[in-house]
C-alpha cells in the first residue's frame, strides 16, 4: 500500500515533469499536488463534451485521449488532434468560454487524469504564458 505522502511526492515528480509546469518552483508544484485529484475512465468515455459547461482542468497521467469538433454540415465531429502522457485539455473553458469547445474521447485501454478545479487552476496554472500564447 502506498501512503499519501508517496501518493503525493510522486504526484510532485509527474508534475515536475509537464512541459507546461516544468519552470514552476516547488512549491507551487507542492500546492497543485495537494489540490489535484485523480480521475479515471474507460475507452470511449467522453472527458469533456463540446458545448457543455466546464469547470475542470486537466492533465494526463496515463493513456491517451482523442480530440473532437464539430464541423458544420457534418454529423459526425472530426478528429483534430490526440493526447497523452504529460499533456493537458480544459483550459479553455476556465481562461475565456464558459462552453467546452471540443469534445475529449478517452481511447482503449483507458485514462488516468489529474484534475484541478477552476479556483486553482485560477490561482495555480492561469497565468503561465504559454496558456495564454496558445493559437487554437
Ligand atoms: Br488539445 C485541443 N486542441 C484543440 C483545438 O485545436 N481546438 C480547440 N477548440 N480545443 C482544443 N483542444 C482542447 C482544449 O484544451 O480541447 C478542450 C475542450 O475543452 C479545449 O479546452 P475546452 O474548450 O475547455
Ligand atoms: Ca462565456
């Protein structure tokens, strides 16, 4: 059995790890660990869905996600893009919409998220410049 404080201490070196945390000093880091929590889902599962109101940021720690959007005058949304390990979704809808703007599909054999909610990913994670130099 793993106690928290491993649970926690590997949690600090995965997030060490994110391109996009990686110039966070520790101690943020330590207080992104403390609030995230784990979330994990089964092929197929939609993570976020396009148009929905969304509250949570998210970062993969395992598996592989699947990117969708609708296209007008299509019925079925089209693939843009896939993510996995150390990548992260979700934050559009915390930096500027209110609205999800693509769906995010969990792909076999499933997905281990951390998850943070809006007031953290606030007072945490929106501010870092490469959120705000993202060009989609
Ligand atoms: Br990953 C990713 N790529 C895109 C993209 O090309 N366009 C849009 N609109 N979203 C993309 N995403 C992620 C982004 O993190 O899909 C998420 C859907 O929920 C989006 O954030 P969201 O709008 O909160
Ligand atoms: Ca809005």
């Amino acid at each position: 059995m793993k106690t928290g404080l491993q649970r926690q201490e590997e949690n600090i070196k995965f997030l060490r790890s994110v391109p996009l945390l990686q110039n966070l000093p520790t101690d943020k880091l330590a207080k992104i660990a403390d609030v995230l929590e784990v979330d994990f889902y089964h092929e197929g599962d939609f993570i976020i869905r396009e148009g929905a109101v969304g509250d949570t940021f998210f970062i993969i720690n395992k598996g592989e996600v699947q990117v969708t959007q609708k296209i007008a005058g299509f019925d079925d949304p089209k693939e843009i893009r896939r993510l996995d390990r150390g990548q992260y979704f979700g934050e559009k809808a915390l930096l500027s919409e209110d609205r999800r703007t693509a769906n995010v599909i969990a792909l076999a054999p499933g997905v281990e998220c951390l998850t943070v909610d809006r007031e953290s990913f606030n007072s945490l994670i929106g501010d870092l410049n490469e959120l705000k130099e993202k060009d989609y």
